[in-house]
C-alpha cells in the first residue's frame, strides 16, 4: 500500500503542467558549418521497381540543397542483394551504380559496406571475390574500415559486418583487430577535433523495440544492432571527442542519445525496398551540418515530397 501510495504521488509530479518544448526558442548561431554532409543509406540499387529513376532524384535533390551539400557518406546496402546471387546478376548492379554516380553525382562520396553488399554464394567460398572482396574492388578500398579528416573533423568508417561463430549468416561486431585498430585511431585523434563514426548496422539503437505484437519481452538480433556496443560505447566514453555516429540497415529513423553521443539511423533511401514507406518512415536522406566546436545539426529528408 505504501508503494501504491507513493506512485500515486510521483504520478501526480509527472503530470504536472510543463513549459512545451516548442516554446523555447534556441538562440541563433553566428558562426557557419564547416561542412554539410548528406548520409544516405540502404539504397539497394538494381533495375527494377523505379529504383534508379528513385536514386537518381534522390540525388539530384542533395545536390541541389541551399547552402550546398559538400559531400555524400554511403552507409552501405549500396546495390539490392549481393548474398545468395550469381556474379553476371551482381556486376549488372554495380554496373548501374557506377553509371549513375559518373552521371547524376558531381560530389565526393565516402562508402561503407552493408550485409547485401557481400557475396556470401554458399558453392562460391573458394573464389576471390568471395565475401567482400568484390565490393572492395567494385569502391576501390584496400580494406573496408578507414578514416579521413575533412573541415576539421575526423570521420571513422567502419566494417560492422561479420559471419557469426557458426560462418552461416551475419551479425553486428568490429572484431579484435579492428577494434583495436579504433582504439589506437581515436587515441593518436587530437582531443579537440571532433569525431563522426559511420557504420552499417547501427552501433546503437531504439528501433529495435518497434514490434508488433510484443508479449513480455523483446526481440533483439545480433545482425540488427552492433553485440559489442557494450564495449564500443566504453570505449567512446574514454573519448569524448566523438560526438555522432550515423548508421542505417533497419530502414527506420531514429536519435538516440547516450553518454553525450547521438546515434542517429537515418532510415532509407529505398525506403521499404522500394515499395513505398517503411513503417513511418519515408524514403529519404539524413542531412548533418557540422560546426568546428563539435556541434551539429541534423534532419530526415524525405526527396520525394
């Protein structure tokens, strides 16, 4: 009865009235972005289903952005399915993919792979291009994590891919040598330069909780959200420098804050693979402006509006 009592009262607090969020205007900044970034992800290129009609606009509609857009991060899924596909079905797609970018793109673009960008053909283990080598040659990379620094923030590009214990299908992790390779590269990163991460499979993230038909408990698989985020958010903790890391895969939108860095999946190009929204959330694009203290702003772009 006490703890009844008592919640009575905590509820009584929570429903107290409050000042709307809305009403509380943020001061304006005198100082300009760095840079503008456009995030797109899960674009799922191939012939069908309007998708390169749909990804060409999508790309014109970044471009054509006021202020400009000083460059593209691909978060991967960047053709439909690589997994389970003959190699004559693959090269049409990435075919597609380079003839678009060389006509429709006048932007740098920096790439990140999905899980539908590895060839995981179950008779095809013993080729070279077996497993994420052809994406590599198809996007020019000696590996598939990396990083570069641009207006003054450094941008770390993960591989968040990987065969689970049992080599049959994928799940969300860096691995030992890469996770060593992120602890040495954000320890030699200047303290005072900001830090973005991109990867695939979010690192962190609420989508997972939108289910139907839930009963008691959630879900959660290891290719849909990073198994060591434990340790990657540790590791964050001991550089406060990193302040974003942007991802896609769940074809959702979401922002979630922790430990002061924000998570955002900014949903998907394709959308529902191309047949219209996923869930609530429409095809579209993350557009970030960047500030040189680490500050930035971000919203979802739905290009087809």
């Amino acid at each position: 009865m006490q703890r009844r009592s008592l919640f009575k009262k905590l509820g009584g607090l929570l429903l107290a009235p409050a000042i709307p969020f809305g009403t509380i205007a943020a001061a304006p900044r005198n100082d300009k972005p760095v840079l503008r970034i456009a995030h797109l992800t899960d674009v799922h290129l191939y012939d069908k289903s309007g998708a390169p009609d749909h990804f060409r606009k999508c790309l014109h509609h970044v471009q054509s952005q006021e202020p400009t857009v000083d460059m593209i991060l691909n978060g991967g899924d960047i053709v439909f399915d690589m997994n389970k596909e003959n190699l004559s079905t693959i090269d049409q797609q990435w075919k597609l993919l380079h003839s678009i970018m060389k006509n429709e793109c006048s932007l740098p673009v920096y790439y990140t792979l999905g899980n539908h960008d590895i060839w995981w053909h179950e008779n095809s283990r013993g080729q070279a291009a077996y497993g994420k080598q052809y994406s590599m040659g198809q996007l020019q990379l000696s590996l598939p994590y990396y990083s570069f620094v641009k207006g003054g923030w450094k941008f770390i590009v993960l591989d968040s891919v990987h065969l689970d214990i049992d080599d049959t299908w994928y799940i969300g992790k860096l691995g030992d040598e890469q996770m060593h390779w992120l602890e040495e590269e954000l320890k030699s990163t200047d303290s005072g330069m900001p830090v973005c991460v991109l990867s695939h499979i979010p690192i962190l993230t609420a989508t997972l909780m939108v289910e139907d038909n839930v009963v008691n408990r959630w879900q959660m698989l290891g290719g849909e959200m990073h198994t060591d985020v434990a340790k990657i958010i540790r590791l964050f903790y001991q550089h406060p420098n990193v302040k974003l890391c942007l991802s896609g895969h769940i074809h959702l939108k979401d922002k979630v804050v922790y430990n002061n860095v924000t998570y955002l999946c900014n949903g998907a190009v394709s959308g529902a693979w191309w047949n219209g929204n996923n869930r609530e959330t429409a095809p579209g694009y993350g557009l970030i402006e960047l500030f040189a203290n680490g500050d930035f702003t971000e919203k979802y772009v739905n290009y087809l509006v």
